[in-house]
C-alpha cells in the first residue's frame, strides 16, 4: 500500500523533510539556550541588592600592560556583584553624554579607578543632569572622592557601537562606554568591563538597569518545534493522502461530456445546416 514511499519522488521528499525538522530543531535549541542565557543575566539583576559581592579580581582577568584592555568577559559575568578598592584618577574621567534617566537627559560619569597594583578599573559613578537641563551645556558633577576608596557595584559589559571620543568640560567625551575606543586615553592596564556602582555618590542618581527579554526566546525556541513537528505530520498526511487514492480529480470538460451522452460528436451542434435545393 506504501511501496510508492520507496519511488525516487518520495524519497527526496522524505530527505527534504527531515533536514528541514532537524535544521527546525536547533534553532529551537538555539533560541532555548538563549532564553537560558538571558534568564542568568536576570537573575543576576534581581539578585544583586541581596548577593554577596566578591573581589573584581576573581571576576574579571587582570590587564597586563598600559594601553592594552584584559580580557573581555562573557555574556555570563554581566551584572555579578564585585567590590574593588582603590584611587580614583580625575584627571582622566569620562562623560558619556546623551544618557536618559526617567525622561530626563544628562551624562553617565564614569572615573578610573587605580588599584593598588597600578591597574585601573572605570567605575561609572552614575547619573548627573546638564547644567541648562539639555543635551549640550556641561554636566553638573561633583569630584570624585579623594584617598582610598570601596567600591561596590556590578560588572557591565563594553558598548558595543562605538563613538567619536572628544576632550570637553575637562573630560573626555564620549557618547558610547566603549572600552577597546577608550583604552588608548588611559594611561593603566585597563580592566576590559567597568563597574556600574550600586549606591552613587550624593548628587548623582543610578543608572537603572534593564532585564533581557527572555521570553522572546523561549517562545521562539516553541515555535521552532512545533514547526519541525507540523514538517513531518505534513508528510505524513500527504502519504496516507496518496495512499487512499486522493489523487486530484481530472477538469471535466461539461460541453465534451454532454455530448458524450448524446451520443453526438463533440463540435456537431455547432456544424452549418445543409443548404435545401430552391
């Protein structure tokens, strides 16, 4: 009944669609891993005012020379709680202009800090608002600190999309935190993340922090299987579908047949009468 199954056509089409489920289930395996992914990161946020901070060292892999950025962690160290301490550096801080807190536009400052072995970290104090309540005219930002200092914060990963880097108000400005652009302004062996603080400075209001829209990706990851499923129950229909001769009817032509049962040949009808003799 299903010997047709083993002919050259439906072969190729059984190999067609097994490749197709099987490409449709690693993209659902890919979008899971994604969702999984993204679902850490979130809990990472969530858990950060209750977690215990640990060294930045243990974190992140020290830098070794000046102008060179360390390593660049992954995806699976953003926003782990750290604490680091050291000197900040004001004569080389940063202003991330365009930055929008509750509406509001302003500027991130973001400060090196310089630990005790001479390597640096950008600390990101947080938010301060124009001097004019603009995008253009100074931020408003006090002095970092003097002496040792504690910092307690959570690891941010670089910016991707880089930007022009510009010296203006006595910093260096930028409008994307990109480390790999920034590197060549500071003068330490620099991390290759910075840390956004969890409690800025008095003057300064936090950077808030957005989850991953981690259901997007489980739902996609769904999709992707039940499309690999819907794939092979097509099959499937379409064989018992074959099988019990379902085969598409032929186009009746309804003039042809009706002469048929006339018993008159096709077109007869439509033949000139024969002239009678006057």
């Amino acid at each position: 009944m299903y010997r047709f199954l083993l002919t050259p056509r439906w072969l190729g089409a059984a190999a067609l669609t097994l490749v197709a489920s099987a490409v449709m289930v690693l993209l659902g395996n890919w979008q899971l891993h994604r969702y999984q992914e993204r679902s850490a990161i979130n809990a990472r946020i969530d858990a950060a005012d209750s977690a215990t901070a640990v060294p930045l060292t243990s974190v992140l892999v020290k830098p070794t020379a000046a102008g060179a950025l360390g390593s660049m962690p992954g995806k699976n160290k953003a926003w782990t709680k750290v604490t680091v301490s050291g000197k900040y550096d004001a004569t080389h801080e940063i202003q991330a202009r365009g930055r929008t807190v509750d509406g509001n536009v302003g500027f991130e400052i973001v400060t090196p800090l310089v630990l005790s072995d001479g390597t640096a970290v950008l600390v990101d104090r947080g938010w301060v608002p124009s001097r004019d309540g603009d995008a253009i005219s100074p931020p408003v930002a006090t002095p970092p600190p003097s002496g040792e200092v504690t910092v307690v914060g959570q690891v941010h990963l670089s910016e991707s999309r880089p930007s022009g880097i510009a010296e203006r108000d006595g910093r260096i400005d930028t409008r994307r935190i990109s480390l790999p652009h920034l590197v060549d302004r500071i003068p330490y062996p620099l991390y290759g993340a910075y840390v956004l603080v969890s409690s800025p400075e008095s003057g300064f209001s936090a950077v808030p922090i957005d989850h991953e829209d981690s259901w997007q990706n489980g739902g996609y990851a769904v999709q992707w299987w039940l499309f690999s499923v819907m794939a092979l129950l097509a099959y499937g229909w379409q064989a018992r579908k074959e099988a019990n001769g379902d085969a598409p009817k032929a186009r009746v032509d309804r003039v042809t047949a009706a002469d048929d049962r006339l018993g008159e040949p096709a077109g007869a009808a439509a033949a000139p009468s024969a002239r009678l003799p006057e």
